[in-house]
C-alpha cells in the first residue's frame, strides 16, 4: 500500500489553495463590476446589473470585511475591553439550558477521543474536571467579550482519528501558539479575509462529520434495538419539525428578511406561539423550543429515561471506575495534569481520577 503524505491534510490543503485563488480573483479584479458598490445591499441597487453581481462580489471577495488592512500589527486583548458585562435574566436561563446540552455533547467526545487515543474511557473525576475547565474557559470568554463560550469541538475528536496524534504536548503547544497570535492583530484580520462561500463549504463540512461523529456513538449501544432505532428516529424528527414550526413565526410582514437563519431563534422569542401571563417566561420558552439541539436533548433524555432498556442496551457501562483506574500507571498518565498540578488540588475531588 503506497504511504500518502498528504492524505491527512485534505481539508486545510483545499482551503488553503482555494483562498489562494480567491485572493487572486480579487487582486486582479474579477469581481470588480463598473457602478457597482458591494457595501450596497442588493435590494437598494436600482442597476439590475448591480443588483446580479453584487451578492458574487460580497461573498466570494477576500477584502470585504476590510479587516486585514484596518487591524493594527500589534494589539494587546484585555478584560472588560467592550464595556462591563450586562446580565439579562431571561438570556440567563436559555444559556443554562444551552450549557447542559454543550455539557452533554463534551462527555461524549471524552470517550470517543479515549478510544481513539486507546486508552480507558474517562472516570466521573476527569470528566467533572473537564466541565468545570470548561466553565471556567466561558467566564474566561465573556470577560475578553469574545461573544460565545467555550465548549469541546466535537469536531477536533475526528481530528485526533485522522491525524493519529493524541498527544496532550501538541494540544499544549498549540494553545500557547495561539495565545501568542492573538497579540498580532494582521493574524485576525487575514482569517477575517476569508470568502463567505468558503466558510458556508468548510461548515458543510463540519457539520457532515459532526453528524457522522454523533452518530457514531451509538455503536456503544445495541444498535440492532428497535428500542434505539426508534428513539434515535424520533429525536431527529422532532428536532427538524418542531423548530421549524417555531421559527416561522419570526417570518413576520415587518421581520428583516436578512436577519440570518441562526438569528431566528431570538427573533421568535419576541412574538413566538408560545404566549402566557409572563412576557419573560414567553421568552425563554419560545427561544429555547426553537433550537434544534434543545428538542433532540429533550425527547432523547425523556425517552431514553422511560422506555425499558439495559444497561447494555443504553450503552451506559463503559465508563471507568476511579478505583481501577488509579491502580493503574498508564491511566494516570494519560488523565493526571500536566506538570504535577494536580498534586496540589488532590483535595479537590473533581481535579483528580
């Protein structure tokens, strides 16, 4: 079998190539279209010509956000840069809500990187010790204002399976090169260059393995159940079906139709079907039924919960015992902190085995 060299570097190779040649479009002015101003919207160009060619020119340009040429070289990021943080009870509750289900999907990329690395699956310990970073990593987030929390990509659990590198020393060392990067201000602006259609074709992407990765999991389960059949089928139904009944009640007369499809969530809390007594409460309901990871969460826990089943047949037995795993050198090698850290938090029960 001839070695490919290249073969675990398809995707950022076609990226890169691909915004290679959108850079070279650009520069030699292939979408530049005489009286046309891609800063106008479509809708306002009277030109037919403009109104054509000015959606190619916004989303297939590498200049459009202006972000490489107006960011500085060099730009220190420091809390509270974008005013104090507000706290809005309502938008409160639906991040809760938002969190468990990000908690979810982080417990099962520990295990599945586990095996992917070879190794035990994760004791309770390890797994409360990740949550808990990860909390940390969101307060870390909202005080930089960086607009979203931080949570495990599912996606980088593939990445460990393509690349065969589970090590924790590439992790490291990436995360201290990003660190780094974020003081040149030219690095963020030259991501920012990237076309829109290529984002929406690397999220095509994205999502497929993502999908695929979810889906995955349940060869830990009995997969041949038509108690799981039926489980997994109705929680991908209802999770299409009932936001989209939500979200078309963001589809209003006097609705901006170019507010985004991720947007329409919070665009239903307004005046979504949902209507009691409590404006506040209309809110949260009609925000949190319109994600389409909150319907999945809810009919699969519920069912999963009520319908008989075993252990084996839930998937529900693999994970490891903190005893068994302590007794054993390379478990501890694998989930003790870097650098004897942990030494000094063994009173803490979520930081060790």
């Amino acid at each position: 079998i001839t070695s490919c060299p290249f073969c675990d570097l398809q995707v950022p190779l076609a990226l890169g190539i691909t915004w290679a040649i959108a850079f070279l479009l650009t520069e030699t002015g292939v979408y530049n279209y005489r009286g046309c101003d891609m800063n106008v919207p479509a809708s306002n160009s009277v030109s037919p010509y403009c109104r054509k060619h000015v959606p190619r020119m916004k989303h297939c340009r590498v200049d459009t956000s202006h972000a490489l040429k107006s960011s500085p070289w060099f730009r220190f990021p420091y809390p509270l840069q974008w005013g104090t943080p507000v706290f809005n009870w309502k938008m409160a509750l639906v991040m809760c809500a938002v969190s468990v289900i990000a908690i979810i999907d982080s417990v099962g990329s520990y295990h599945a990187s586990s095996l992917f690395v070879a190794s035990r699956p994760p004791t309770p310990g390890v797994v409360s010790r990740g949550i808990g970073m990860e909390g940390i990593s969101s307060v870390l987030a909202g005080l930089w204002g960086t607009g979203l929390g931080s949570t495990t990509l599912t996606e980088n659990v593939h990445t460990i399976a393509v690349t065969k590198m589970g090590s924790r020393r590439a992790v490291e060392f990436g995360a201290v090169v990003m660190i780094l990067l974020s003081f040149v201000g030219k690095v963020g602006g030259f991501i920012a260059s990237i076309p829109d259609v290529m984002i929406a074709a690397l999220l095509c992407f994205m999502w497929a393995m993502l999908t695929a990765l979810g889906l995955s999991n349940l060869r830990y389960s009995v997969t041949g159940s038509s108690r799981n059949s039926i489980i997994v089928g109705l929680a991908l139904f209802f999770s299409l079906s009932v936001p989209s009944y939500f979200q078309q009640y963001g589809l209003s007369p006097n609705a901006n139709p170019s507010v985004p499809s991720y947007f329409q969530p919070y665009v239903v809390a307004s005046h979504g079907p949902l209507r009691t007594g409590y404006g506040g409460l209309n809110y949260v309901l009609n925000t949190l039924l319109s994600f389409n990871m909150v319907i999945a969460f809810l009919i699969a826990v519920i069912l999963d919960n009520t319908v008989p089943g075993s252990r084996q047949e839930r998937g529900v037995y693999l994970w490891s015992e903190a005893e068994v795993a302590r007794r054993e050198p390379a478990v501890s090698r694998d989930y003790e902190l870097p650098f004897k850290v942990g030494q000094a938090f063994r009173w803490v029960k979520w930081v060790g085995l």
